[in-house]
C-alpha cells in the first residue's frame, strides 16, 4: 500500500477524533454494528482494505455492550476517542424495559429456552411499583450466565453454548438510580431504569418476577441514554453514517463531556447530564 495517494475524504476520516453515539437495531451484535460502521466509513473514503486488515487501518471501539436482542444508543470511540471508551463503561445508562410475568428463561430474555411458567394473575400494578423500591439505590446483583462477562478469556455465554457447565458469578454490588413504572398490561410490564456500571436489566426483571413469587422474563430492552447521549439527540441512525454526519456529530457530542479542556465546558443548564461516571 506504500505511496498510495488518499483522497480528501479518507484525509477526513483519518483525522476523525472523539466519541459519538449511533442506534444499535435489534439482531446484530455491537461488535457487529461496529463492523457494519467501519466498513461504511472506508468505502466512503474509498479505502481498499483485504478483509481482517480493516481493524488496524482505522481505530474505533464501543463504549458498552448491547445485547443482541436490544436496541438503543451505542457510544462510539474513534481516533483518540476511543482511550475515553473507559470511562463511558462506568457511566450511567437510561434503559426502558418491557418484562414479561409468569415465564422464566435460561438467558433471562425473549431469545431463550422457557424454563419455567407460574401464575401471574394475582399481581397488582400496586404490588410491582411496591417491589420496584427494594431494588433502588445501591444493591446487590448476581449476573446472568448467558452474559459477556468471562471466565478463563472467554465469554460465559459462549461456554453455556457448547454446554459446559458454568456456574453463576457472585452478587456484586450495583448502582439504580432510579426505577418506575411505566406501564401495566398483564403480562407485561414496562419500565423506566437509570443505572451505573455493570448492571443487567435482565437479572432486574427476572429479581422482580421472583419478588413477586412468579417468575418474569425481559421481552424488549432499548438504551435511551449513555452518559449525555440520548437516542432522541445524538443517536445516528445507519442513513446517516457518513463521515461528513459523523464529523458534525463529534463536534456536538464532544461539548458534551465534562473535564475535556480543549472542548468547551458543559452549558450549567444541565446540571443532571455532568453524571458521567459513577464509580
């Protein structure tokens, strides 16, 4: 590739720096999304790149996982952006949730085997917004086994897959700062949650639908906000991954991060989205 000429607009890719948030679909995985993106952004530049090399041509990275089955806002890092994805993992996250009474999963989602069915019909909205306090403010949670997380480098997830046996991660201590009631048509059940760090909003459903001696499964999960990112703002939706949208989009979003003193500072009018970080 030794003196290749690059055009303008892989000059400006190139110098793309920052963070900036697209909207994940339901189905792929981030990693996937994040794939899909690069891929759209070298063709634009009109980068020729042979299949596995494209990683190292250009530096991006997600600020948090999604899982497959749920949408919403994906932070993305490029260029020196990508050494502020760190702090987004620890940052506080807006979820709404639609869980699911009376069924359990094994992967505590839509996307997995029932495990077990309980009546549902003597629970009242007042009995689930009574249940929703027990699990607000700091507490302990144990991760699902169908999760990211690793044992021995690799994922729990694809270990439950081959069907080695797995056992479940201890509790560990979790941040919500808020949870409400949405919605209550039996079965389901719509939340609003905002957490810290290392929260599962499927373990959430499933802790609620044990609370309640039945049992709940998450049917539908969509992040609405990451650190200052919303979905309504900031999320680009794939008609706009191009890098001239990317480039207006970093611009805006940069503003938005606390404590960066080349960026401008954050407008005090929004004193609620300097909670970055939780840790």
């Amino acid at each position: 590739a030794g003196g290749v000429v690059l055009g303008k607009s892989a000059d400006k890719l190139f110098s793309l720096s920052g963070l900036f948030a697209v909207y994940k679909p339901k189905g792929p995985t981030s990693a996937g999304v994040l794939n899909l993106l690069k891929e759209r952004l070298l063709a634009e530049a009109g980068v020729q790149t042979n299949g596995n090399k494209r990683s190292q041509v250009l530096k991006m990275g997600h600020g948090g996982t999604l899982d497959s089955a749920a949408a919403g806002v994906l932070v993305v890092g490029i260029g020196k952006g990508t050494k502020m994805l760190r702090t987004m993992l620890a940052g506080s996250k807006k979820y709404t949730a639609i869980g699911l009474l009376g069924k359990a999963t094994d992967t505590l989602d839509a996307t997995g085997k029932v495990t077990e069915e309980k009546p549902y019909d003597q629970i009242t909205k007042g009995d689930l917004e009574n249940v929703l306090q027990k699990f607000t403010g700091d507490i302990m949670q144990v991760p699902p086994l169908y999760s990211a997380l690793k044992k021995d480098g690799e994922r729990l997830s694809t270990l439950m897959k081959r069907g080695e046996a797995v056992e479940a991660k201890p509790a560990r201590p979790v941040r919500v700062y808020s949870l409400s009631l949405r919605q209550f048509q039996p079965p389901l059940f719509t939340l609003d949650v905002e957490c810290g760090g290392g929260f599962y909003v499927r373990s959430l459903v499933s802790d609620i639908g044990k609370e309640l001696s039945t049992c709940a499964t998450m049917q539908e999960l969509t992040r609405t906000k990451h650190g200052p990112f919303t979905l309504e703002e900031h999320a680009l939706y794939e008609d706009k991954w191009t890098i001239d949208e990317i480039a207006r989009s970093l611009e805006h979003c940069m503003s938005l991060l606390p404590g960066e003193p080349s960026h401008k500072k954050l407008k005090t009018e929004h004193p609620s989205e300097t909670a970055v970080s939780c840790e």
